[in-house]
C-alpha cells in the first residue's frame, strides 16, 4: 500500500507525519522529492528533500525520472522521483506521499486502490495564517504565495478518501494515525 498526504502548506502535515514516522518507523518510508526550492533552516538535504537546481530538474524531467512533478509556487518546482519507490520498496517499508493535491490526484490516478490519501484541512485560513507567522519560515512573498494558493487546495479536499482537520494536534494525530492503521496496516 501507499499512503497520500497533501495540505495547504502550513497545515500541519510535516508535525502529523513526524508522529507517524515515530510511532512506525520501520513500516513507513517517507518519499523524498526533489524541489528547486531553498532549504528552510533545519531542513536537510536527501532527508526532507533533495534540493536541486532548476538546471538538474529540467535533466531529471528529460530523463523522465519524475512519477509527477509539479510548479507548485511560481519557479518552485516539486516532483517525485520514481527511484524514491524502488528505494522505499526495496526497504520492505510502504511509500509515504507529501505532495500537493494535483500531485496527490496524479499518484492516486496512477496507483488506484493501492493508494489511501489523506487530506489535512486547517481549521480557517485565518489560523492556517498565524501558524506560518509563527513558523517564522517564510518571507512576506512566499507567505502570500503560500495562502493564495490554500483556498485552491482547500476546495480539492473532497477527491480525497479522508479529511483531518488539524484543529487540536493531538486529536489529528490521533485520528490520522487511526485511519491509516485501518486502510494500510
Ligand atoms: P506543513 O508541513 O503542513 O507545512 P507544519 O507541520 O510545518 O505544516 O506546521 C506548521 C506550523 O503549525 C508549525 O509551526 C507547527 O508547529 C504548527 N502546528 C501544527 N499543528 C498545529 C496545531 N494543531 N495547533 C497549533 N499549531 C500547529
Ligand atoms: P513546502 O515548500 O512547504 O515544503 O511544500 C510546498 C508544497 O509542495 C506542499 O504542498 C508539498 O506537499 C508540495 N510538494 C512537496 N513535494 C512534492 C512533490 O514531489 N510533488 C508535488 N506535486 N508536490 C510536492
């Protein structure tokens, strides 16, 4: 099985991950994608991502080595690398999914019923708002960017197999870890 997990950027998904890594680390592999974007601080290469340049993701794109790509932010391009499966296969472990919802509808279209996805939903976009502020990662520019596009994503939730909403983390957790137990494990 896979496991999809996409959200506005902001909502949560990376803190409800993290739980699930902790609490499954040997049966679930995260797949790394590939982005132009630059590192957040604390953020490290071939574990959160693989940061590349828009010259090396133009090549992988030629040599079809993407499952999907998408420019998520304008000039930010973000795609999953086929060799992330075969790795995370080869692993024995099942392949975890953040991406966002085209991205997330393209892998599902292509893995079907081995695929469960999850969408998590912030609670308004007034609070998806204070938890970038408070993440104190993002520049004005990309903070815009990043809420301009949350209204879109919100309205895509409905194509996926369940919502969390992140309102109270530990209840999300609670009840995103209990789905994936009952569609995956
Ligand atoms: P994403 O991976 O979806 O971009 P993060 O997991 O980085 O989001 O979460 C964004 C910020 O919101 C982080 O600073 C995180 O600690 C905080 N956060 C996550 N869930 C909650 C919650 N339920 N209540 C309050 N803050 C939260
Ligand atoms: P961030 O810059 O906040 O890490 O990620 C921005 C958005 O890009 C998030 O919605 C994240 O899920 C998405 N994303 C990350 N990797 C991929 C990928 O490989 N493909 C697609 N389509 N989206 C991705």
């Amino acid at each position: 099985m896979n496991l999809i997990v996409s959200a506005p950027s902001g909502s949560g998904k990376t803190t409800i991950l993290k739980k699930l890594f902790e609490k499954y680390p040997d049966i679930f592999g995260f797949s790394i994608s590939a982005t132009t974007r630059k590192p957040r601080q604390g953020e490290v290469n071939a574990k959160d991502y693989y940061f590349i340049s828009p010259e090396e993701f133009g090549n992988k794109l030629a040599d079809n080595e993407f499952l999907e790509y998408e420019q998520v932010y304008e000039n930010l391009y973000y795609g999953t690398l086929k060799s992330e499966i075969e790795r995370i296969n080869a692993l024995n472990k099942y392949p975890v999914f953040d991406v966002d919802v085209k991205g997330g509808m393209n892998i599902k279209k292509h893995l079907g019923d081995r695929a469960f996805s999850i969408f998590i939903m912030p609670p308004s976009l007034e609070i998806l708002k204070q938890r970038l502020l408070n993440r104190k990662t993002e520049s004005e520019d990309s903070l815009k960017k990043r809420l301009d596009r949350a209204e879109m994503e919100m309205a895509y939730s409905e194509c996926f197999d369940l919502v969390v909403i992140n309102d109270d983390l530990d209840k999300a957790v609670e009840e995103f870890i209990k789905a994936v137990e009952d569609h995956i494990l």
